[in-house]
C-alpha cells in the first residue's frame, strides 16, 4: 500500500495536497476506500497507479479548483458550438445551476465545486464579456502565438481557457499571478501538461506587454478597409458591421455604439398591475433587498437596474408574476399600438410574449389579445407565463405561420402588432453572441420575410384600425425602408405619427419612433405606427 505514495508525486503543483489526502486515507486505516467524484468510485488497492493518479487528480481538483473558472470554459464552448446562450442567470434558479455543472462534468472529466450565487454572477459576467470580445482576444492569442499554424489547430476548450484568462487580464484587471495559476491548472487537468505550459507562456507574456503598454493592437490608418478591419479587432466586432455603420453613423458615432455594445448590460423591471401591485410596490421591494434601481423617466410601470438582477429571480418576483424583465423600448412599443380595453388585438410574432402579456395589462381583463406564432414550444412558455401574471383570460395563442393564418382566418382587429424577425443589431448590448452569428446576408433573406410578414399582418386589420410594425434593430433597411415600401404596395394604410403615444426625444421627422443605444441608454429598436383608411376613402 505504502508504494501508492510515489504515484504522481512528480506533479509539482499537486504534490502537497496529494500527500495530505494519502496520509488521510492511508491513517484512517482505508486499505479500500470510496469517494464519488461525478466519475464512479475507484478501488485504491486493486487499480493501477494510472487510475489511482487520474482518481486523485479528479478529487484534488473537485476541492481546489475554483469553479467559475471552469464552467465559463465550458459554457463559452457550449456557446460556440451553438447549444447555449452568454446568460447563466435564469429563473429556474438551482436546478438551471446543477445542469450546467453536469456539463461540466460531461466535458472536462471531473466535477468542481458548487457555485455560490456570487460565483454565478462572476461566470456570466466572465462569459459575456469573453463572447463579446472574441475576436479582440483572439488576435492577442495569434499575435502571442509562435506560429498561425499553433493558433489554427488549438483544441477548442484551450482556446477557451486563452479567452478567459486575457480577458481576467486585459478586461478585468485582475492580478496576473492569479490568474496564470487558475487557468494553467485547468488547461492542465482537463487537457494536459503542456496545454497548461502554453497557457502559462502566453498569459505571461501577455501580463509584461500590458504592464509595458505594449499590446500587439492595429492602428486605424489606411482606406476605409485597413480602419474597419483595425477599428473590428480594436472594438470586436465583425467587419461588415463595422462598415456598413461607418458609412450611415460616421466613425465617431460607429465607436460610441460599439463601446455601448461592449458595456455589461443593465435590465428594466415592469410591474404587473394584474397582480395588484403598483411601481411604487416594486420599488419598496427593491429597497428591502437593497437592489441599485432607479424608476424610468418614459414609463410609468418601469424600474432601471443595473446589478442585482439574481436577486430579483432568487426572491421569485419573476415567477410569481409580481413583474416582468422587460425593456423600456419594448414598453415604448406597446404605447404606440396603445391597447384599451375591450379591444380585440392580433400579435403577429408574439413568442416569446413581453409585449403580448404587457398589452394584455393593459386590457384590464377586458378584450381579447390572439397571440399567433410559429413557434409552438415558446407560445406553452407564453401561455404559463399569462397564468402567473392573472392575464390569461384575454390572451389566446394561436400556433401558425402568419402568411398562412391571414389566409385561413376572415377575422379584423382593431389593432394589430408586428413585431417582426430582425437582424437584432439594436440588442448587441444584451446579446453578446449574436454579432457573431449574424451575416451581411442575412438582411437580405430578412427584409424578404419582413415584407411578407407586413403584407400578411395587414390584411387582419380593420378599416379604420391600427398597424404597427416594429424591429429590435437600428438598420434602416429594416425600418424606414420596410416602411417605406409597404406604404407603396398599399395605398390604403397611412402613417398615424407617434406624437402623444412616446415622448418626444424618440419620434422622428416622418412621425416614426426610434430609440438609440447611445443617446438614451435602452435597447435600440423602431416602431410606425399605420392606420388602415375606413370604407369610405378605399
């Protein structure tokens, strides 16, 4: 038995704490011993000093190493191989926690310890941040690297783990040392030894260029190419986006609307009216879980924050429907369609449902709201969401393609809301990956669905009524110009300017409203409001 004590010794960095734990096991008398690690049980006497290293390593690090650290270079691979979205906060709470530790597990071979809800935070904040800043670290990691062959043919997690670790360093600010020895141990025991030596070449290197101010970073000079590519990799973001915003913003407004883009994201509250409560209710919550809020400037029913939001959802005001996470530029939207009640309203793509169940408020259950979508497993999360904010009686969804519902369906509303598939870019703040899977191309496909989609919407209004078509997306080729060409395939809508629904900071000179990013700190989106002519002029 005494021989298992020369097994993996060589390790350097584990080489105390395996000591320790074989002396434990070895004093306590243990000739056979158990210990689940997420792997199964290992029998110290009767398995080789193969298994036996492999076992103590599993177990030494299910103690020592810190958690967030390998959960974000999990969830960040998860993420680009398409199975996971930047925000580990959810109102599923632990059980959300505990499947993603099983990923863990799954992945690198060993199961660290629990997150506590600060660590929670600290991954989501690590993991969005890495995601936005992708391709600014990954130019580090090229530029550090030897050659581009060692760059093009790095496993996926260890790239992963360079991410992390440059992004602790240059981002964070966090102390080097700190964060070479982390990062160095999981690339280690997850990979293997010399994964964990080019780890702790890179990040040093990476620490003195910084400490000397010398970070291998382009210059913007040259034509309009050579500054988007430089202005893509300083602001991490792809190039297209970077020019097609230079050509309509100017490259002043361009970089203040990356840098925005780049900023950890705030969120807004809107209270539930339906359950009783009142703004100034949710405020007092707030106080009481000494939550940093301050209430909106634009709406009545909504609260900024900009930390606290596990808070929020650990307290359950979420899934007791006591409010909603929703922000400002979709309650702006809701304003302009301006529900009354006993109206009868269709909302065309209402999944996942924020503007359908804010509207439904609105109805004081009195009207009916049909929710149609295409998407039948987010319409069942919209119709549980109306239970637990007491405005399921005005709502019904319907599941169906909309170009294909206007067809089957004679029914008019008396207002009817388009909030329509977008490219997104007005939300980059708050999805951190979706600048990434986002294509030049794809507007094209979408200003196609887009048309159809208006054409379809507005052969459910009723002379007289309201159309309002609305994008999360600050590309006027997906606003203004949608507009634009519905206007001309149909005479008989007109625009009704905003003027009385929105303050008047976000309406534009054709009577549109627009929220910036930059200018008023939400989400960038867009919204026209269409009135359909009565019988009498079409």
């Amino acid at each position: 038995m005494l021989s298992v004590l020369h097994v993996g010794l060589q390790l350097s960095g584990l080489l105390r704490v395996l000591k320790l734990l074989l002396q434990a096991a070895i004093g306590a008398g243990h000739m056979n011993f158990e210990c689940s690690v997420g792997l199964g049980s290992l029998d110290l006497q009767q398995n080789s000093s193969s298994s036996l290293w492999n076992f103590l390593k599993r177990l030494t690090y299910r103690f020592i190493l810190f958690g967030f650290v390998a959960v974000s270079a999990v969830r960040l691979l998860r993420i680009e191989q398409g199975g996971a979205f930047a925000d580990l906060l959810s109102d599923k709470g632990r059980n959300a926690m505990r499947n993603e530790m099983d990923y863990v597990e799954r992945t690198l071979g060993f199961r660290t310890k629990d997150l506590e809800d600060r660590d929670i935070r600290l991954v989501s904040y690590i993991v969005g941040g890495a995601v936005r800043w992708r391709r600014y670290l990954d130019h580090l990691v090229m530029s550090l690297c030897n050659e581009d062959k060692t760059f093009r043919d790095m496993q996926p997690l260890l790239l992963q783990i360079l991410r992390i670790g440059i992004f602790e360093i240059i981002k964070l600010g966090m102390p080097p040392y700190a964060v070479v020895d982390e990062n160095v141990r999981l690339a280690k025991v997850s990979l293997r030894p010399g994964a964990g030596n080019m780890v702790n070449g890179i990040l040093r290197k990476l620490a003195l260029l910084k400490e000397k101010d010398f970070l291998p970073l382009p210059k913007v000079e040259g034509d309009e190419r050579a500054q988007a590519r430089a202005l893509a990799i300083i602001h991490s973001h792809p190039v297209w986006m970077v020019r097609r915003w230079t050509k309509s913003l100017g490259q002043e407004e361009t970089v203040k609307l990356m840098n925005w883009n780049n900023t950890d994201p705030s969120f807004c509250l809107r209270v539930n009216p339906q359950k009783g409560y009142t703004r100034s209710d949710l405020v007092k919550m707030l106080n009481d879980k000494q939550v940093p809020h301050e209430v909106s400037i634009y709406l009545d029913d909504f609260v900024r924050l900009s930390t606290g939001l596990q808070a929020i959802i650990q307290a359950g005001l979420l899934k007791e429907g006591l409010c909603s996470v929703q922000d400002e530029s979709a309650g702006l939207v809701v304003a302009i369609v301006d529900p009354l009640p006993g109206e009868t309203i269709i909302d065309c793509c209402a999944a996942p449902g924020g503007k359908t169940l804010f509207m439904a408020s609105q109805l004081r259950s009195r009207g009916t709201i049909w929710a149609v979508d295409i998407n039948r497993a987010r319409l069942r999360v919209l119709k549980e969401t109306s239970k637990s904010q007491n405005v399921e009686e005005v709502i019904t969804t319907v599941h169906a393609d909309l170009r294909l519902f206007c067809v089957n369906n004679l029914m008019k509303a008396d207002k009817v809301l388009l909030d329509a598939p977008c490219s997104g870019l007005g939300v980059l703040s708050k999805r951190a990956d979706l600048r990434w899977n986002r294509r030049l191309e794809d507007l094209k496909q979408l200003k196609q669905l887009q048309d159809e989609l208006f054409d379809a919407a507005s052969t459910l209004v009723k002379h007289g009524g309201i159309l309002v078509y609305s994008t999360c997306s600050i590309d006027p080729e997906e606003n203004e110009e949608r507009v634009a060409a519905f206007l001309c395939r149909h005479p008989e809508f007109t625009v009704d300017p905003v003027h009385g629904f929105v303050p008047p900071g976000f309406i534009t000179v054709e009577g549109f409203c627009k929220t910036d990013p930059v200018k008023h700190t939400m989400d960038g989106s867009f919204a026209a409001r269409l009135i359909r002519c009565a019988d009498s002029c079409w």
